[in-house]
C-alpha cells in the first residue's frame, strides 16, 4: 500500500524558477529546490515545461523564494500557464540580476548556472553552482504545506507531487457543508458558491465560477 498524500508532508517549498528565452523573461513554479554543498543546488522540472528547454539551452536560471505574503497571482501565471505562448512577465514585478530575471515580491533570491542534468522518467533534475543570491526581506518562505493547508491549492499537472484530485476527494471525510471545485486547477471552495459575487474568481487560476463543479 502507497498513499501518496504523504508526499505532501516532505518539506517543499514554493519558487519561481527563472529563465531569459532570447531576451524574453519566462519561467514557472517548481516546489523542488535542494542545497546539495554549499554552492551546488538542485531542481527538477517536467519534461513538458518550455521552462526547461530553456534552461538546457542556457545553462543557467534563478529562483525567486515565495513567502507567504507573495502575491497569489504569481503562483496562477506561473503554475498553470505556459510560457510558449504567454508572457508570464508582463504584469509581474521583477528585476535582472546576473543577466537573469527575478521576481520583486519574494523574500530572496538565488541565481545558478548548471553543471549537470539528469533525466528521469518525467523530469529532468538539474544540477547547478550558486552564482548570487541575497534576502530580499524577512517574510516567512512559503512551504508546500502551508500552500495546501492554508491556500487550498493544487499542484499542476506537471509537477511532480501531483494528486488527482478525484483519489484525493476519496481519502478526505465527507463534509455536510456544501463544497465546489475547480476544473482548471482542482482549488476547493468551502461552501456554497452560488452566493459569491458573479465576478469571483478562482484564487489559484484566476478562472470565473462558472468552472466550479459540486465536490
């Protein structure tokens, strides 16, 4: 028996992972950031993101660390769009540091150049030496827990601690209260959705109410 909502209780963060495709900034959101040495870190990302052909072409990418004050929208552009065919910076906040992009609201920052890639089944696990990296402010780092807890969000497909939300909804206690969830990224309402302003959107994917089904 394997019940994988433990992967869940491994402690994960919640980063951007940052990258310049021909002169454009692009990225996506990864919760797999490990310090390997003191100047070697660790990453891995699905083989279906364009984040990581980029990074294959370059050799080289930064990561933001979300705190929990981050604003939520990042974590909708950069985990449930794709960077072929969006401009995930065009409203963000960011600078460039080290000839890399880096989001403002975060609370720090690493920028890396990789020295080795692994491939796995689903993902590539990069492995890269420290070139910078500062605090940006003393805001908690927000952990994957807290993202699933505290956010009720889900992981995208993509991301390596993905849940089918349906096997999910088969291990939690069923609740009288009424409760909807999201078709696009799987976000669960608590109560009843049909009394929420007819602009509500998802907080996770920024999708309106009408994609909301019963759960």
């Amino acid at each position: 028996m394997f019940n994988n909502m433990i992967l869940w209780n491994l402690s994960y963060g919640i980063y951007v992972i940052s990258v310049m495709d021909n002169g454009r900034p692009t990225g996506c959101i990864a919760n797999c950031a490990m310090q390997l040495t003191t100047d070697t870190i660790a990453i891995s990302l699905n083989h279906k993101n364009h984040t990581n052909e980029v990074i294959k072409r370059n050799k080289e990418f930064s990561i933001s660390i979300l705190s929990n004050n981050s604003d939520r929208n990042i974590i909708s552009v950069f985990g449930f769009t794709s960077g072929r065919d969006k401009n995930k910076f065009e409203n963000i906040d960011y600078t460039i540091i080290n000839n890399l992009p880096v989001l403002k609201d975060c609370s720090g920052y690493i920028t890396l150049k990789t020295i080795q890639e692994l491939e796995l089944e689903t993902h590539t696990l990069f492995i890269a030496k420290i070139t910078g990296g500062d605090l940006l402010n003393n805001e908690i780092p927000m952990t994957y827990k807290y993202y699933h807890d505290v956010i009720k969000g889900r992981a995208p497909k993509t991301a390596p601690t993905y849940i089918d939300p349906e096997k999910t909804a088969q291990k939690e206690e069923n609740d009288k209260a009424p409760r909807y969830k999201c078709k696009i990224c799987g976000y669960i309402y608590e109560g009843d959705i049909t009394k929420e302003d007819i602009n509500y959107v998802c907080p996770i994917c920024k999708q309106p109410k009408s994609v909301f089904i019963p759960f």
